[in-house]
C-alpha cells in the first residue's frame, strides 16, 4: 500500500516532470532512455519509462515536441525527441510560471520555519 507521504511526493513530482523533459530537450535532442537516463542524475526527478512514454506521447500530440529515427552505433535505430518552437514558448512560460511558484513558497517555507 501506498503511504500518504509517497502519493505527496508523486503528486509534486508529476506536476514537473513535464518542466524537466522540455528542459533537457532545449539543450540537445535525446532519445527515451537517455531521458529516463539524464532525470535520475537530477535528486527528486527519476522515473521510469513507464512514466515517460504517456508523457512524450502527449508532448508530441500538443506539438511541443517532435520526433525521428536515427541510426544507433549500437543496436537498433533509436527516436529522438527535439523541442519545437511552441515547446519553446511553452518552456519559457512554465519556467517564468515555475520562479514565481518556487519564490511564493519560499517565502511561506521560510515564515513557517
């Protein structure tokens, strides 16, 4: 069963994973896995490709992201994922979004301390 703490932090987490893929795509296109891979470099970010896939899927969908197949050195072709310009305008909105959030919390995080 689930404890109460553990759906807090999955709620939290969900809500900027969207935030964290459009980040590593703006800096260079990546395939799944390296996504998957590049999140759990990142403390609070790691998921799986079972939480991956559904999102990627909608991105792609929205027109955020786009996709294509390149030649792997090793193994099969591999589907890169690049940020398009609306995924652009959409990273610098949820971003600017983002600082005032963190900056709101902040200030009831330190009230509160």
């Amino acid at each position: 069963m689930t404890s109460l703490k553990d759906r807090h932090v999955s709620s939290l987490r969900r809500g900027v994973v969207e935030l964290a893929v459009l980040c590593l795509l703006d800096s260079s296109p990546r395939y799944g896995q390296q996504i998957v891979e590049d999140l759990a470099e990142v403390p609070g970010l790691d998921i799986s490709s079972g939480t991956l896939y559904p999102l990627v899927s909608r991105m792609l969908k929205d027109g955020l992201i786009s996709s294509r197949w390149q030649e792997s050195p090793v193994g099969p072709p591999r589907k890169y994922y690049s940020l398009t310009s609306a995924g652009s305008e959409t990273l610098l909105s949820m971003s600017r979004t983002w600082q005032e959030i963190r900056r709101g919390l902040d200030s009831l995080l330190k009230e509160g301390a």
